[in-house]
C-alpha cells in the first residue's frame, strides 16, 4: 500500500476506536477540517509531519504511538 493509504487507514482506525468523527477531530487538533478529509481520502500523496503531528496531539498520542503500526512497516510500504 501506499503511505497516504496507510495514513488514511491509520487515522480511520483511531478515529473509530475512540468514536470521533471527522469534525470532531479537527477540533482537537486544531487543524481544517478538509485537511483531515484530504488525508483520508487520500487526495494528496504527501502530509506533512506537522498535521499528523496535530492529530496525534488530538488523539492524545505521540507520534510513536500513531505510527506503531503494522501499517507502517517496511514491508506494507511500496512508495
């Protein structure tokens, strides 16, 4: 899978383990809400570390913890 797939699946699976929707998480990460949209959608192949560092703030995560998972292992990324 491509890195933005991974980071949309990601994002999905911890937005529904902690039952947010969308809006809500552009609340507590103080960024758009398209932008949270446009990385779920994967409407850009890129995402800065700063958003995804916002949403991890949101979720009350760090970055270890977003990106602890099989998602992002070497062998799942083809980009």
């Amino acid at each position: 899978m491509t890195l933005a797939e991974a980071l949309s699946l990601r994002i999905n699976q911890l937005m529904e383990e902690r039952n947010l929707t969308q809006y809500r998480l552009a609340q507590l990460s103080g960024l758009a809400e398209t932008t949270i949209a446009d990385i779920r959608k994967m409407r850009n192949k890129g995402t800065n570390i700063q958003n995804i560092n916002a949403i991890a703030q949101g979720l009350e995560i760090d970055l270890t913890e977003f990106f602890n998972s099989p998602l992002f292992s070497r062998e799942n990324i083809i980009d």
